[in-house]
C-alpha cells in the first residue's frame, strides 16, 4: 500500500512540474495574456482536464512560478548576508538578480511595472497578483540605515520608490542599451545617492 502511494504521489509530484515548465515556456513565447490552458496542456502533453486537478486558473500558476523566483532571490541574498555584504552591495545583489529574472521571464514585467498599460503589447495582470519583491528592498533599506549605510535624511518609502523606477524606465527605455545593462547604469546613480557619505544624517 505504501509503494503504491509513492508511486501515486510521484506521478501528482512529477505531472504538476509539466504544468508549470510547460506554462512557462509558453508564457515566454505567447505572453500570460495570450496564454490559453489548452495551450499549456498541450505543451505538458497531458490533457486539459488534468490541469484543473492542480491548479484552479492559469494565474495561480503564474503566482506558483513568482513564488519560485522569489525563492531565488532570497537565496541569493541569503548568500550575500552570509558573506557579511553591505546594504549597499545587498541592494545592489537584490536589483540585478531581479532584474536577471525579469530578463529572462518577460512575461512578469508586468507585475513590476505599473505603466504596463502603456507599453506596446500591453498585459493586464489581476490586481490580486501584485510583486512582493519589494519586501527584499525594504529590509535592506531598513536595516542600512539602522547601520548607518544609507542615508536617513530621506524617508525609506521614497527610495523604495526610486528602486521600482529603475525597472519601469529601463522597461520603456528609448535606449538600445540592454534591459540589464540599462538597470545596471541607472543602480549606480541611485546607489550612489543614498549612501550614508558622514555628512548626512
């Protein structure tokens, strides 16, 4: 009885990975908007009615795959933390490993872009599935200026704003600098103004 529901669990385990590899792909190619079930299922190679045994709506699948990338966010701050980074160098860390995701999923750019409406192709996104990646700025931007990194002449919601704007610009750039390099160049001005210089308080 128990190898039999290991099997049956691996087989739930390992039919719910398609799901989401396969809407993945084809989020990339088609965009979450133009993105049917069928095409997912049809992707994955099972059949559509299974999709419902896992899943209630493709954007419970989207937040499944922001979930996974938040998860690679924070390791990757985890490792910045262990190696004693500043704030500044985790802010840094946090922004272009972001900004990495984004690149390579375009079809989350909406979730950190507000403007979306404006874009080309736009994609109206539910509300519901607003970006959580800002939680991982605020920490750091709370804990620098509490050691003194950052500068605490300027409110912290301030800057946070400023950090979701790198994204928003570097997303409607008229440059043909790469989104990447684009965030890059535009990090480096922000970072440098809101360190904490000895002059500011």
């Amino acid at each position: 009885m128990t190898d039999k529901t290991s099997v049956r669990e691996q087989k739930k385990i390992l039919a719910r990975k398609k799901i989401l590899d396969a809407a993945t792909r084809e989020f990339k190619i088609l965009g979450f908007m133009n993105t049917s079930v069928s095409d997912i299922m049809k992707e994955s190679g099972l059949g559509v009615g299974t999709f419902y045994n896992y899943f209630g709506s493709k954007e419970e699948v989207l937040m499944e795959i922001v979930k996974k990338l938040f998860a690679e966010v924070e390791t990757v701050l985890k490792s910045g933390r262990e190696t004693n980074s500043s704030s500044p160098e985790l802010l840094k860390l946090c922004c272009m490993t972001t900004a990495k995701l984004i690149d390579e999923n375009r079809f989350i750019l909406p979730l950190f872009v507000s403007a979306s409406a404006r874009s080309d192709k736009p994609e109206q996104l539910p509300e519901n599935l607003s970006p959580t990646f800002k939680k991982f700025f605020e920490k750091i931007i709370l804990i620098g200026r509490e050691r003194g990194e950052i500068r605490r002449d300027i409110p912290p919601d301030l800057i946070l704003e400023m950090f979701h704007s790198i994204y928003q610009s570097a997303a409607f750039s008229k440059s043909e600098i790469p989104f990447q390099e684009n965030i890059g160049l535009k990090l480096k001005i922000l970072l440098d103004g809101i360190r904490f210089d000895g002059g500011k308080t």
